[in-house]
C-alpha cells in the first residue's frame, strides 16, 4: 500500500535559512513541496524517508537563494491492483459507494463492481445488497456512511491536473455579455469542475468483501449453529446425558 518513490529535484534554500544545516533545510523544503501532494504516475507523497546524496550548492546571479541537486527517498501512498484495503463510507450515489481511508477519499465502488445484485435507496441514499436466501426470499444489506467496508483495489486513475485561471474582470464579462446563457452556464461548470489527481477505483463484488458487519453476523451464526450441533450430540432421546459412569 506504501512504497518508496526515489525522487531528485532542485532545492532552493532562501537566505532566511541560512542559519540552518544544509539537510535540515533541505529536509523542511521537501515536505513542503511534497508533502499531501499528488505526482503524476507516483502517488500521493506521505512524508520524507531519507535523504541520498546532496551536491554542491550553487547561487544564481541575481538570486540570493542557494540551489542544490538533491537525490531522496519518499514514502507514498499508491496501493497495487489486487491490494485488500479496509476504509470507511464516505457517502452514496447512483455513480457507487464513495470510500475514505482518513488522510485519502478519492476512492470509488462502482455500481457495477458492488455484491449482486444490488440496488440504490434513493430515500436512504444508500446502496443495498439484497442477499438471496435459502427460501428465496430476500434480505436487504444497506451500505451505511460511516461503516467499516474492505474492498479490492481494481484500477488507479491518475489526471494531469492544471492551476484554475482567476475570475474573470468585468471587462471581460461585459465583452461576453452578447454569448448565449447555455454557453455561459456550461463554462461556469466547467471552470468550477475540479478533478481528482488520483483516484481509487476499487470493487466489492466477491466473498468477503464488502461492509464488515455483513460478514461478522454471518461468522457468529455459523458459529451458533455448530455450538448448537455439539450440544445435541451430548443428549439422548430422553433428555440425559449420554455418558454412564
């Protein structure tokens, strides 16, 4: 689920850190860059692991900073395809089961990928598994917010993600104002649509999977049952034990 991403950037130290050791600002420049940031076909970057090797500073004309080639270590999250994750429900929606792993929510449970078959409870907002039963009945399993869920990792997305533009100035709109009112409700969508770096698409739809709690209840009636096939064996017809002395 973590693994270690081998990194090298340039590193600029601004004069207010001088009083520092070279690696300890080296150190806070990194995490400051990468840290909580997504890189594209990287990862979402945790925290620093270790510094490899620093070359020699350089001060570039007209910039009083120091610039250093630095070679790291980082810790970043990024689980294989195939990995078993437990999180949490962060909300429901026709799209599929939205995941949160606490410090990552871009996590989604297509509606495709979930138990079978299923169905969205449009007054719960809730996905509900409507597990078969031996008499052929049904009985509903709701995907609550807030439940434990494992899930299998199936794909990573990553998006090449670009910095908003500012608003526009008046001048600007006024020179617009002749544009259809469609057109100009659809670029106010698009300019407020943000996309995830990176995204989880995960699936829930074999044995094991999915809210914990199913599985739980399903383990301690098993349980009850052989516990209640023990005790039986012990009794005779009677009702006394069946051991003499």
């Amino acid at each position: 689920m973590f693994v270690l991403a081998e990194l090298k950037d340039n590193v600029r130290i601004g004069p207010d850190q001088f009083n520092l050791k070279l690696v300890d600002a080296v150190r806070d420049e990194i995490d400051r860059k990468l840290a909580n940031k997504v890189l594209l076909n990287v990862g979402l970057c945790i925290a620093l692991k270790e510094i490899v090797s620093l070359k020699d500073s350089i001060i570039l004309p007209g910039d009083g900073a120091s610039h250093t080639e630095v070679l790291f270590r980082y810790v970043v999250f990024r689980p294989m395809v195939g990995t078993v994750i437990t999180g949490k429900i962060r909300n429901c929606s026709r799209e599929g089961v939205h995941v949160t792993l606490g410090f990552f929510d871009d996590i989604l449970i297509p509606h495709a990928a979930l138990q079978h078959p299923s169905r969205f409870d449009e007054a719960e907002q809730a996905w509900v598994w409507e597990y078969p039963l031996e008499d052929g009945a049904k009985h509903d399993l709701f995907m609550d917010v807030g439940e434990p869920i494992k899930f299998r990792v199936s794909r990573e997305i990553f998006e090449e993600t670009s910095p908003i533009g500012p608003p526009k100035t008046e001048g600007q709109s006024s020179q617009g104002a002749g544009t259809s009112a469609a057109a100009a409700a659809a670029a106010s969508a698009a300019s407020q649509e943000v996309k995830a770096p990176y995204k989880i698409i995960g699936a829930i739809n074999e044995s094991g999977l999915g809210v914990l709690s199913w599985w739980d209840q399903q383990g301690k009636d098993d349980e009850d049952e052989e516990d209640g096939e023990d005790n039986a064996e012990y009794d005779d017809e009677d009702g006394e034990g069946a051991c003499e002395e």
